[in-house]
C-alpha cells in the first residue's frame, strides 16, 4: 500500500476557519446596512408610497400577481407565498411566461407587483403595457426611480440603493434580501391591517408542525371519564388510585357545585410525604386555585404555559368545572412539540 500523501500547509498562512467566519461576517453586514436602508427610507420619502401600496392591494378585488425575472422572480414567488398564507390572495408569475400565454392569469380586478432592480429589464415592458391596456393597477419594487417600470407604476416603492455583499458587488445579495425584506413588510402591513388573527392563520396552515401548533386544545384533550376528578374530602388513598389509573401524574378536586377546587399532583404527594399521607384527606395536600386552561386555546400558547410553569399536565375548565385534560404526552403526539 503506498504512503500517505503528507498534508499540505495552508499556503497563505492564514486560518480558513476564521476566514470564512470574517467573510460571514462581512456579508452580514453588508446586507445588514441594507435593512438599515429601507428603515430609514420608510421613515422618510418611502413611506407615503409604501402606505398607498397597501390601500391599493387592501381595496382590490381580485389578487395579487406578484413578477420578477431571475434572483428578483425566486423573491417574488417567495413573497408571493407570503401574501397568501397571510390572507392576501396571491400568486406568482413569471415574468418572461407572461409573454407567452401567463397573461391570460391576470385580470382587470387584481394588482400587479412587479420587482426589478433596474427597473429596465425587457420582459417587464409585456406587464407594463398590458396592465395599461386593461387598467390593471401596478405597484413597481425597484431601486431606480427613473426607471421604465417606476414611470408606468401606479405607485413606485423605489428601494434605495446598497451596496452587494458580493466583493465584486456584482452577485445579487444585499438587494435580493432588500426585495424581501419590503415584500414581507407589506404582507404584514396588511396582515395588521384586516386583523388576520391566529385562528385565521391556522385555516391556512393545518398541515405540518405548524398546523400541529394552530389545533385547539380541544382537538387534543381527553374527556369523560378519561379526566381524573375527585372531590373534596376524598382519603389521599383513593385519589392516588385515581392519579395512577387515569396516568396523568394528577387528580383534580371539585367542590359540591363540581367547580375545579384544587389539584393533587406528583409534586404535591413528594411535598407531603407522611407515614399518614394515604389516610388524609385531599383538602390538606392540593394545590389550591390550580392552573386551568379553556379548550379554545392554541396548543402552541398550552406548550407555552407547560413549560413556563414547569408542569406536565393541564385541566381543561368550561364554566370553572373540568371538562378535560391535556398532557405534554398529548402535544408530542399531535406534532406540536
């Protein structure tokens, strides 16, 4: 078997681990000042087009047809994606397929979205004469206001200009995240505005991790006998039978009017260890005014009040009376965690 090619020394002398590091860092902050950019644009000239941007999205009947060319076409699909998942009807179009037939997807009641950071590229010219031809209102994303696309705009948010994060600034970078970042902002300008609330996110969203978090604990609680109740006055014998066949680590105490009272856990019977725990009654060993959830609350805001509060089981109340019960185990199950 041959020998082993002796490792090369690094010719520049320099360490490749803290190169790539400085070079990370470099491009963020290149890309960072161009955040910083339109933060200060919005509080000055931009913000008065950015505001009539979203009235005219806000008050259209139709859809958003968002369209760029190149790294500007994978951003206006991504923001595309946004707006619809957000509650404002959206779709993508290509640019150079709107030429060729794409067209036919637009109609006069939708508002065209249009990114390019030149403003000049000669697919734009296609849009730009249709949407006058049928009155369709244009809302142009660019960085040169001078532009042919900002020209024929209905309204103009005009990007201020950055520098790449690529040395040579050449690559699209900085400016594609700029493109981004003001998409995102007018999807959630509008989100804000119509109030789009959880609930409404979780009809867009059910599948996945994230429709997981947007389910009710209703979804996911047990009921019926499954829920470990007892009431007050009951032997520390027979609540702990209760704790150990239901498993959920805990029993909850009603009083006569069935409202929940208390709650008996693991915790509580370490805490009250006693040679005459099991002969006790309830009433001396629970958790008075226990942590209680309703069931229309997002599992995702149950996972919160579990971990902040350090327990693993919650009663599910209607009314101050238990109706059911979700564990940490039940979350897991459901994708959520």
């Amino acid at each position: 078997m041959p020998a082993s090619k002796p490792l090369m020394a690094n010719p520049t002398g320099t360490d490749p681990v803290n190169a790539a590091v400085q070079s990370a860092l470099r491009t963020l902050e290149a890309e960072g000042s161009g955040i910083a950019a339109i933060e200060a644009a919005l509080r000055s000239d931009l913000g008065e087009a950015f505001a009539k941007a979203t009235d005219l999205i806000r008050q259209a009947k139709g859809r958003v047809i968002v369209t760029g060319l190149g790294k500007s076409g994978h951003i206006a699909r991504k923001i595309a994606a946004t707006f619809a998942s957000t509650g404002t009807p959206a779709f993508f179009v290509h640019a150079a397929e709107a030429g060729h037939g794409d067209l036919g997807m637009i109609t006069s009641d939708d508002v065209i979205l249009a990114l390019s950071w030149s403003g000049e590229q000669p697919e734009m010219k296609t849009l730009i004469t249709y949407a006058k031809r049928f009155r369709i209102a244009l809302i142009a994303m660019t960085a040169e206001g001078d532009s042919t696309l900002s020209q024929a705009a209905d309204v103009a948010l005009t990007l201020p200009k950055a520098r790449e994060a690529c040395p040579h600034n050449l690559a699209p970078t900085t400016s594609s995240l700029m493109l981004l970042a003001l998409g995102d902002a007018l999807a959630i300008a509008l989100l804000e505005g119509r109030g789009f609330t959880s609930v409404d996110f979780s009809v867009l969203h059910p599948g996945g991790k994230l429709g997981a978090m947007l389910k009710h604990i209703s979804e996911v609680m047990h009921t019926g006998a499954a829920v470990p109740v007892k009431p007050l006055g009951t032997s520390m014998s027979e609540a702990l039978v209760e704790m150990t066949s239901k498993g959920f680590g805990c029993v909850g105490i009603v009083d006569a009017r069935g409202a929940i009272a208390g709650i008996v856990t693991d915790g509580d019977l370490r805490r009250h260890m006693r040679p005459d725990l099991m002969t006790a009654l309830v009433d001396d060993v629970m958790t008075k005014n226990p942590k209680t959830i309703r069931g229309n609350l997002l599992a995702s805001e149950a996972l919160e009040i579990l971990n902040a509060s350090k327990i693993t089981a919650l009663i599910v109340t209607e009314a101050n009376k238990p109706v059911g019960i979700v564990h940490l185990h039940d979350l897991l199950r459901a994708g959520v965690v």
